[in-house]
C-alpha cells in the first residue's frame, strides 16, 4: 500500500469560499501551519457557488477526494450560501455512494477566516483518510486520457 | 490569439526559499498562450509593478498571471498595475504560491511542483476570463453604530464632526456602557465619568447625532453604501419627548425591590427608574415585570405624579426603518458567568465579588455612596484578596484561553487606590503574570507595590472557604515555594471579559465574520484592523478583541476615520462579478430569484425572433448588477443552465479542475 501510494500521490480538490475557508487557509499558511501538497484549493465566492459537475468533474479526472469549504452555518458572508451547499451536497455525495465513489472521499466543512488551525487539521486530516483508501477506481473508465 | 504574462514573485525569502521560482517560471513559460514569463524578488514593490506595466505595453499582453501571496492581499494592488498599463484589470488572475505553498510545504521539490499546478490552473482560468466593468452605487450619507460605550461614543462624535449624520443604537436604556460604571481610571486615576459624561453630553447635544437607547437592531439588508436597517425601539412606557428627567416618579413608585443592573446588582430600584445621574436620555423607564399597575392593573401613582404626563403603560414596541452607508459594531463586553468556578466561593458567599461590583462598592454614585464596606455586614474589610486570571488564559474549557488584557493594570488601581484611602487594610493579589505593557502602565504597577505596599503573591489560588466568619484564601506561593492561607474579609475576583453576548445575532445580520471566542474578525489582523472582511462593516472597541480604554477610544476613532473615508464619497464602484443570464437558455422558472438572497433578480417578458418574421415574447430572468454580490447560488439552481457567474464561470471554474487534475 505504502508503496503504490509513493509512486503515485493522491490528488485532492478543495473548494474554498473566498470569506471564510480560502482566508482560513491564508490563515493557515501564515501560522506555517502544514498539511499535505496534494490538496489543491480553488476559490470560489461562496460554497453555494460550487456545481455539482465541477466534483463530477474533478472525480472524472482522476482527483482522489474532494472537500468544500465554506463559513460556519449561519455565518455566510451572502446570508444562506452554505445552506444551499450543504444541501446541494448532501444529496450528490449520496448520489456519488451509489456510483461507487466511497463517502469519505467526499466533505464538506465548515472552516472560519480565523480557523487556520482547524484549516491544516482538517485537510491533515482528509488527506490521510484519501491516502488510506488509494487511487480513485471507481471512475476510471470515464477518466479522460490526459 | 491571447498573450499571457506571467510574473512569478519570489516574496524575498518567503516564496523562494521552498519554491524554486526561476523553475516555475520556467516551466510556465512552455505553457500554450504565455509569451513572457519572468521572475522578481518582490512583484509588489514599484519596480515589479513597474516590470508588470513594461511587459503588458511591450508585448500587448491580454492577460496576466502572478504567482505570488494571496489574492486576498494583493489581487487588487495588481488589478491596479494592469489597469493602469490599459489592461482590463478583471484580465489578472493570482496563484497564491506563498499562503497556501511555500509557507506551509518544506520540501522544495514538493512546493515547487504544487506552484507550478496553481500556476497552470491560473493560467487555464485567465484564458477564459472577459474584461469585466463594474457599475456604480449611490451612497447614503449615514452612519449606524451599534452600541453606546465609550466606543460607540467616539466614534459617533468623530463621524459627526466631519459632517455625517449618525445613529447611535443602544440596547440598554442609557449610553454609556460599562466605563460609566467605573469609578476611577488607570493610570492616571481620572474619575470616569468626569472623562466620559462630557462625550455623553456632547452626543446629545450634536444635531447630527440621533441616539435611539433602549432598542435593537431587528434587521439588516443591503450591502456597503446601501444598508437598510430594521431597529426595534422597545418600549419603555415613558415618553422620551415629554419627559424631563425630575426623577418625582421614582420616590413615589412603591415598588422598589427591583435589582439595580447599573450597580450589579448590588442594591435595588423602583420600578421606575433612571439608570444613575447623568444618563443619557434623561428619561425615566419602567421595568414591566416589576410594574404593579401592567402587572396588575393597580397602582398608576407615577402617572398621576408626572407633571408632564409621559408616562404610557400602553405603549408598544415600535419598529423603524433607516437607510445607512456604513455600519459600525460597537457591542462592546460583558464579564464572563462564574457559574464554572465555584471553588472561589462567588455564588456562595456575599464578600467574594467581582472587580466591576467592586467599581460600584467604591464609587461615589454606588450602593454605597463610595464607602467601601463588604456587601454581607456592611462593614469595612480589613484585609482584601484579589484574584487574578479568573477565567482567562484558561484552557481548561471553563474559562477563556486569552488574556483579558485590562485586568492586571485595573487591579493595580483598585489596590492602591484602597490602601490610599484606608491605609489599615491589608492588600494581597493572587496573579499568574503580571503584564503591563503601556504608557507608564509599569510605572503604574511598581507604585502599587513600592510606594503603596500591595503584597503580590506569584500563583494560583485552590479555593476559597469560610472559617470562622473570614473567607480563607488558600493558594501557593510559587517564589517561596509553600502554600499560603489568607484569612480575609472581602475576596476580589478580576472575571475574564467576552463579547457582548448580542454580538453572535448581530454578526449573522451584517454577515460579519466572528472567531471561536465570539470577537469579531477584522479584515487583516495588521493592515485593516478596524474593517471586517464584509464591505462597509466596521468594528470599534473590544468586540474585536479585549481592549483597555485608551485602545477602545484610538480604535473607536480610526473606525470613524474608516467611516467618512467612506461616506465621503458620492458613489461606489459595485462588485464587477455579478451573474448574468443567458436569455436564449432562460426558460422563466423563476428558481433563481428563489434562491437569490439579495432580491437581485427579476424577469421581464421580452421579444425573440423566430425567423420567417415570426416572434414569441418569452418571460426571462434580468440580474441588477448594482444589488447582486456574487456569490454564485443561483447559477447552480439554474435548471437549464443560463445562469452564470463573471469572473468565477463555469467554464473558468471547469478549466482549473481541469488543470489541477492533469498529471
């Protein structure tokens, strides 16, 4: 296991809401609070902001977990963003369970601009729990050829 | 054909120590579209900006990447350097190489491949950027501060003075807040409310100044320059324009067992009341539980004795709207519940009291007339114990894990000023560190202990019992290394301070970000520390972290600098990334303006052409982009995928999955 898994790292995916979570990781960042290179952030305004096809999309390309990141519920900078996103959410992990993709390669968290501890502890922490699993299978076949 | 730059910032060491810059840049150099790619010690000084103009004019560049801290500190200094060299300044994208790269990976060959993947996954969003312009709002020239302390205060007298009008909204029935109850200051010992009655009058007395107490915020919508404020104005059953402040209502009510809250509970009041002398309105309140004609309907004596009929035992809450440019949270604190530290005996014994009920025990206008007796027998204590750290730097779970910051420096004061007046009584102070950092704050304490003989013991204390009608303190002694038992008459506890507990539903309704500690967070912990990250959201005082007095009132000013800085202009520049929808997809289904939170959208039945001269007139969504803000939940709503986002699309958000995963 520990073999495959330094031949080929996982690649992790996380959405960042620009208020709370990407600032979190800044936070982080400036603590030299360290997790894993192979969590990778995109910003997006808001967690509401993330479609489903963009996860779709990051699984079909080979990435090995996907976490979203936004504020504290009830503390979204646009009001109820993340309640959308949790609900949205919710619905397509289960969804994503059926077509195989194990639940725990799936998050969502809620991480705030002055969290930049809880920022490395979680991605610390999803990134050990995707290492644990190994490459992403499940979508292999639908895997666009790079 | 698109002609990108990219700039690569080596941020001194910061970056280029983990990330081997000249090799990102290098390597972003093969990338399809790149035409220059260059590297600079520090793209943000004038030189790398100046490097950043020179390329765009040189090789007419369409677009621009740099790679270098995060877009939360720099992205706007870099939309300001291209704009300035005629690049649309939506046509730069930022990888944020140092926060969420060099800083947190050690090992170079690790860090540099990651900042090469955030600098293909910039490029790849930049090649689908458009040049975006943003709109124009009016501003309303009014300024809302929640909350009517010290910090409130300045910073309502400081926007006044540049001209602006402003609100005052308190939830208590006076302004004032909790410097109004202490009696004297450190460390020059001035008498509070000599230093703070006069900016309580001068509010008043400002024709720009409108102070609403005793009422809520109910509300708040909108966005910077355009908040639209609900405020509950509770009611108080006294009419604030009639009544004149006589204070006859008050020794006829005969109902006067009511805890007076300005003297923390220390003594009583009637049920009609003026929270103390000098409070601002002077307006007489009644409180409805304790009143016996709303409880019952009998009495009314107090009605009868107002010689200008104000008082109104009908009256109701009342519910006000008010338009506002900016916001200011000023909520202040409260010192925290002692119900975890029962082994210092506060809730069992009447002499264990808290540093604030120790303000009132020693103030002029308190429970006592300033006569420092114990609150049991009302006799004068002969040796006092304060305690200090009680509930902060703890994290044990039952207290605060942070320093409450004003505790050392005002137990300094109460024991001297005690030894001052009653040169008899014993001092002992419990402390774990004493800090004292300030203006002849040091100075202040080496007093207390060489010219007034306070006994400062180094240690915690373990409990506090009685024995034979004294409070036995017991504790350790850690520079003589033993336990010591203090047998006194009156226990002082300085309780950590937190956040006005207001605050948390405050934050929700300004969308204010708050920490684990409930303080609010500013914009940058340095740079914008009166700012919170929401536009147009400002925060004075301690409800961004603890402060003493002087800290409050720089802080409580610089917010006001913020404010007019603000207000001074006519319009405001709206946020560039809006939603748009696309009218040849929009089917009218009206789930976007469902979900979004602003009331941005709306439909307008609008004309296609169906060719051969045909036309069909089709209901489709329009988004205002003066009110929308961005955030993007109706473009995932959209069912027929008209709805997108400038500047964070589909497309552009696709196009960065899509490079970050490529391997």
């Amino acid at each position: 296991m520990q073999e495959i898994n330094k031949e080929k790292k996982p690649l992790i995916v996380a959405f960042c809401c620009n208020w709370c979570s990407y600032a979190g990781a800044d936070l982080a960042g400036s603590s030299r609070l360290s997790y894993p290179a192979d969590v990778k952030i995109i910003r997006v305004p808001c967690s509401c902001r993330v479609n489903p096809m963009f996860i779709l999309k990051a699984f079909q390309r080979g990435a090995d977990g996907v976490i979203i990141c936004g504020c504290h519920p009830g503390d979204c900078h646009y009001t109820t963003g993340n309640y959308y996103a949790r609900r949205r959410m919710s619905l397509l992990f289960s969804m994503l369970d059926y077509l195989g993709i194990e639940r725990e390669r799936t998050r969502v968290e809620w991480v705030s601009a002055a969290e930049g501890a809880k920022f490395s502890k979680v991605m610390n922490e999803f990134a050990s729990k995707i290492n644990e699993l190994g490459e992403n299978k499940r979508l292999e076949d639908l895997r666009c050829k790079n | 054909m698109q002609k990108i730059g990219v700039f690569v910032c080596w941020c001194g060491s910061n970056i280029a120590a983990t990330v081997d810059v000249k090799k990102v840049a290098e390597v972003l150099k093969a990338e399809p579209g790149v035409v220059i790619s260059e590297n600079y010690q520090y793209m943000c000084s004038e030189n790398g900006q100046a490097l950043i103009r020179n390329a765009i004019k040189e090789h007419g560049l369409t677009g621009v990447v740099v790679c270098s801290c995060s877009p939360r500190m720099h992205e706007a200094t870099f939309r300001k350097t291209c704009e300035s060299a005629g690049l649309n300044p939506y046509m730069v994208e930022i990888a944020n190489i140092r926060e969420q790269c060099s800083w947190i990976h050690k090992d170079i060959e690790e860090a540099t491949e990651k900042a090469i993947i955030l600098g293909r996954s910039a490029i790849a969003k930049l090649k689908l950027n458009a040049p975006l312009t943003s709109g124009e709002s009016a501003v309303v020239k009014r300024a809302l501060v929640i909350g009517g302390g010290i910090a409130g205060i300045q910073s309502a007298l400081d926007i006044a003075e540049a001209g602006f009008e402003v609100d005052i909204v308190e939830q208590s029935p006076t302004i004032g807040g909790n410097m109004a109850k202490l009696d004297k200051t450190f460390p020059t010992l001035d008498c509070a409310a000599c230093i703070l009655t006069p900016k309580m009058v001068d509010c008043a007395q400002n024709e720009k100044i409108d102070i609403m107490t005793f009422s809520e915020i109910e509300s708040v919508k909108g966005f910077v320059g355009n908040f639209k404020v609900q405020i509950r104005r509770k009611a108080r059953f006294v009419d604030e324009k009639k009544c004149t402040g006589c204070g006859e209502c008050m020794q006829k009510c005969p109902s006067k067992k009511g805890l007076n809250d300005f003297n923390m509970g220390l003594n009583t009041r009637p049920a009609i009341y003026i929270p103390f002398a000098q409070a601002i309105p002077n307006v007489a309140i009644i409180d409805p539980e304790q009143c016996l004609k709303i409880k019952n309907g009998k009495c009314g004596l107090c009605a009868m004795k107002c010689n200008v009929n104000a008082i109104d035992y009908t009256q109701k809450d009342e519910i006000i709207e008010r338009e506002y440019g900016a916001i200011v949270v000023a909520t202040g604190y409260k010192p925290i519940s002692l119900e975890n530290f029962n082994e210092y005996g506060y809730s069992s014994y009447k002499d264990v009291v808290t540093s604030l009920e120790l303000e009132r025990l020693m103030n002029a206008a308190g429970p006592s007339d300033g006569h420092l007796v114990r609150p049991s027998d009302h006799k004068e204590p002969k040796v006092i114990t304060f305690i200090q750290c009680v509930g902060s730097r703890d994290t044990s779970g039952c207290g605060k894990p942070y320093c409450s910051k004003i505790c050392c420096m005002y137990t300094a004061k109460h024991a001297m000023l005690i030894r001052e007046k009653y040169p008899d009584t014993e001092v002992h102070v419990f402390y774990i560190d004493v800090r004292t950092p300030g203006k002849n704050y040091d100075e202040f304490f080496r007093r207390a202990v060489e010219q007034y003989g306070v006994d400062y013991i180094k240690g915690m204390v373990g409990k506090v019992y009685e024995e034979n009608g004294k409070l036995m303190v017991q504790g350790s002694d850690l520079i003589n290394n033993e336990q010591v038992v203090i047998p006194s008459d009156l226990v002082v506890l300085a309780a950590a301070i937190e956040p006005n507990p207001s605050v948390r539903n405050i934050a929700t309704m300004v969308t204010a970000s708050i920490d684990t500690n409930n303080f609010l967070t500013e914009a940058h912990a340095k740079l914008r520390p009166v700012e919170s990250p929401t536009a147009g959201i400002f925060l004075s005082g301690v409800c961004q972290g603890p402060k003493d007095i002087p800290e409050t009132v720089s802080q409580a000013s610089a917010c006001a600098a913020k404010v007019i800085g603000l207000l001074a202009k006519d319009k405001l520049k709206c946020n560039a990334c809006v939603s748009h929808s696309d009218e040849m997809l929009c089917t009218g289904c009206s789930v976007c303006a469902n979900v979004c939170p602003y009331g941005a959208i709306t439909y307008v039945d609008k004309e296609f052409r169906l060719g051969g001269g045909k036309t069909e007139v089709r209901r489709v969504a329009t988004v205002n982009d003066a009110v929308c803000q961005g955030c993007g939940a109706c473009t995932v709503a959209c069912p027929s995928g008209a709805m997108d986002l400038k500047g964070f699309s589909n497309k552009q958000i696709m196009a960065e999955v899509d490079a970050i995963c490529k391997r």
